[in-house]
C-alpha cells in the first residue's frame, strides 16, 4: 500500500499533501529510520511558581492527565507506540505524516483520495523537523560545554536571556540561531556552527539540555503568538508588511478575533494542509513556527550523530514543563552538567514575558476553551503531538489523548509503518562482517578512537538499523575486504 524510498542513510522523509480544504485527505509514502541511544535525567518540576511563558490558567493548567497506573492507554500499549515513534529519543519519520493523517481522521476527512503535492510534504517534513538552533557556554575552566537547545513557546527567551546574565565568562557564551531566510528558502541546515567551539574528541561530552511543555499547551501558546502577530498594532509597531503574493483572506480570519469558532477553523486548516491552504502566507513567514513540534531539537540531535558518529553530542536532560522554570532550569544544568553548578546553583533572577500573554483579543482564551470541549479539534490535535509525547516520555498523557493514542486502527497504521521501514532496510549493520578487522587501527572522522573502540561501540548502540550508514564507513578502514589470492581460501 505505501511506497517506499530506498535509502541507508536518512535526511528525509516522503510526506503527504492536499490541495483544498474539503472532504478529502492524503496518502502518505514512508522511509526507514535510523536512531541511537540518548540519555536522559528524571527530574521533578511539580514545584508551583509562575509560568513564563503562558503555561497555565487560572486554574493551575490547561491540560490535565492522570497516571498511566489508571490509565485508558495501558503501559505495555504505550512503551510499544513510544518504540515504534521514537525509540532512544530519536524520532521515526515514517511515523510523522501517519499523526497528520491520524489528525485528519479524528476531523472527519477522508485520508484515501487526496494526490501528494510537494508543499504539504515539504510542510509535514518542517513540522517535526523545526529547530531553531540553541546557545553554547564553555565553564570558566574550559574543560566542560554545555548547550541549551531553542524550543520556541517553551521559555526560550527566558532560558536564554538568564544564561546570557549568569554566565561569568562572556566570552565562553555564543548563540546560534538559523536565518528566516534559509528556513524560508527550505534549505538543508547546516548546525555544525553550533558545535564548532567545541573541539571535536568532547563534543561527545557536551551536556545538551532543552526545556518542553505539554505538546498540547504548547501549540495552544504558540497560536496565540501566530494570531498576535498577525494583528493591525504589531504589524504597525514592528514595520510587518502584508506579503503582496498572497492578497487573500484565510477563511480561519473570516471568523471574529477570540472565537472558538475561529480556533477551531485554524486548526482544521493547519492539519488539512497549511500551505495549500494558505494559513501562513499572508503572515509573517516565521510565525507558523513557533506551533511547530518540539521533537525537532531531537531530529537535529540524530543528524548530528548521523555527520559525527560516535563524537555526536546526545541530549543530556531536559525539563518536561516550564511551570517555575525560573528555578527548575538552573537546577537541571546544575544537576546533570558538571563544571557550571556554581553558576547555575541558584533560580534565574530575570523575568522576561511576552506581550501576546496579555492576550488582548481574547485568542488564547478560545483555544483553551476549544481545548476543554474535548471533541473532535482536541483529539486532531492529541493525534497530531503523538512524536512530542513518545520522545518526551517524562510528560503526563492527558486521558483525551490516551483515548486516541488507544485506537486500533491508529496503531495498525504505526505499527504497519514500522514493519514496512524494517522490511525495507537492506543494509546489514553487523560490524566487519566479511572483512578482516584491524583493532590497532584509528577510524576517521571520530576523533581519535581504534576500530576496536569503534567496534565496541557499535555493539553496544546498534540495535538493527541504528546508525548503519555511520558504521559501514567506518568499516570501509577498520574492515578491508578479504581478496582472493592473499593466502587465503576462496
């Protein structure tokens, strides 16, 4: 039923695309997958304090949960689900147009009669990819590196702005960050700057840490953001032109400010398909962004691991809320990142809030009461943040979700992918197999380490297809094949 590309060595993903909002949907290509431990630290953020960046309500949060022990989804379904969409916290891509056509079927479309087009594959692939890159600090002795990975509509601002005030050494601090141009133009990026003052045998090292919210809550917020920027006083105060290519209405802007109506349109044009129908064009183009899935700064992570092998550097901790992370943050760099407990000993001190949380318009109100009617855009939306909850595992399913994570047509279609990527995985992972190993050897391109180190690692880490295309390179050194005439039997 699914086609399928032949690659080894993973970029990309097919996807799947519509044309029009109408009764129709997608049928969704798949590719294999590769993925590689990470690690991570459980850390306890149920301290109550502010949210800084619009978190919760009035009454203490938008989205609530219960513990998988009374759970609608049992623990053995979802350690299977979390397997199969990302396993070691890397994210599958088979799996990513399958929660946009799950999404779809929750809003009643029919997902077997709509032709791909190359913008809402293009689309698709950009929603569970998105990163925009991240800050670096060297500790004052210079032996130690961390790196705090952006997730936007997560703290970002807050998180990075106090690294910037307590880092001691200024010199040791850089940011980097993709140009909207290059994210405009859909261009590979290239992330390497963001390792570059970190010599490459410690890369490997690197403390990485990012901060995440309840995927939920998370696009909630960042609606709120998209809708404020897109109002008459920002565009005036910050000089936004009107994109002249694109002159028409959304039909989402055709309903009044602060409706639930209007909320629920915007999520039935974002999941339908958002280029084709044209959600962001009229908007400033970066603004779709900030509701984008924060497993990306994972997908980032695997592509620096499929670039650097076994130098790749590997997410440290995160923190699964922002709720008071003004005290949660430093406590997980304290915690989990040797040489920067002193400076990161004590809560932040800065606050830094955004002007869309005065939410004048009343947007965010109507998407949190869209929220708590618990019908069909709730549970598009509990499909569409499947790949957020399986890779930050640390965060509460709310029992809606469980519900349609719980779907058996929803795992058959995750399961199947998953079976079909596997089946489609040509490249035999086993280190030397056919060749003569030299262990004295030094690989290339892994600072420093023998291929007996190379093989030992491979051992441990591949499981399957984990990182074939990495190790099979360094075959070609470690390995050479044996040739007939050499003293040896054919």
């Amino acid at each position: 039923m699914m086609d399928r590309a032949p690659l080894s060595y993973i970029f990309l993903a097919v996807f799947s695309a519509a044309a029009a909002v109408t009764s129709k949907d997608y049928f969704f290509p798949q590719l294999q997958s590769t993925y590689v431990a990470c690690s991570k630290s459980t850390i306890n953020t149920n301290a109550t304090g502010n949210d800084d960046d619009g978190a919760t309500d009035d009454n203490g949060g938008i989205v609530q949960s219960t513990s998988m022990k009374n759970a609608i989804l049992t623990e053995e379904q979802w350690n299977q689900i979390k397997h199969t969409s990302c396993p070691k916290q890397i994210p599958n891509p088979s799996i990513w147009p399958i929660c946009f056509a799950q999404a779809r079927i929750e809003l009643g479309f029919n997902i077997e009669t709509i032709p791909n087009t190359p913008n809402d594959e293009e689309f698709v692939k950009n929603f569970f990819t998105f990163c925009n890159g991240g800050v670096g600090y060297t500790s004052m002795d210079g032996e130690h590196h961390l790196v705090y990975l952006k997730v936007w509509k997560s703290a970002n601002d807050q998180i990075r702005k106090n690294i910037d005030r307590v880092a001691r050494k200024k010199d040791n601090l850089w940011n980097f960050d993709i140009k909207m141009n290059d994210l405009m133009s859909h261009r590979q990026q290239d992330y390497n700057e963001l390792w570059s003052p970190i010599p490459m045998s410690k890369r490997n090292q690197t403390c990485v840490v990012t901060a995440v919210r309840d995927p939920v809550e998370h696009f909630l917020s960042a609606y709120n953001e998209i809708e404020f920027r897109s109002t008459d006083s920002f565009r005036s105060s910050h000089g936004v032109k009107t994109n002249t290519n694109n002159n028409k209405q959304q039909y989402y802007e055709r309903y009044e400010n602060g409706t639930d109506a209007r909320f629920e349109r915007y999520v039935s044009e974002f999941i339908w398909g958002a280029s084709s129908t044209s959600v962001f064009p009229s908007l400033p183009f970066s603004s779709i962004f900030h509701s984008f899935s924060q497993s990306g700064v994972l997908w980032l992570l695997k592509q620096q691991i499929d670039l650097m092998g076994v130098n790749a550097p590997r997410l440290t901790a995160y923190l699964p809320s922002i709720s008071n992370v003004s005290a949660a943050f430093p406590n997980l760099v304290a915690t989990n990142c040797p040489g920067f407990e002193e400076e990161f000993g004590r809560p932040f001190t800065k606050q830094f809030d955004h002007p869309s949380q005065n939410d004048e318009f009343g947007f965010y109100a109507a998407a949190k009461r869209v929220w708590r009617k618990q019908d069909a855009t709730s549970r598009a939306l509990c499909a569409l943040h499947l790949m957020d909850y399986a890779c930050f595992d640390l965060i509460p399913i709310p029992d809606l979700c469980q519900d349609v994570f719980s779907d058996a047509s929803f795992n058959e279609r995750l399961l199947k992918s998953q079976q079909e990527a596997n089946e489609a995985m040509a490249i035999t992972c086993t280190f030397c197999e056919g060749g003569i190993p030299d262990p004295g050897l030094v690989a290339p391109n892994t600072g420093g380490l023998t291929c007996e180190l190379v093989k030992a690692t491979a051992t441990k880490e591949v499981n399957g297809t984990d990182t074939c295309a990495i190790v099979q390179n360094e075959e070609r050194v470690c390995c050479p094949t044996k040739q007939v005439g050499d003293g040896d039997d054919a």
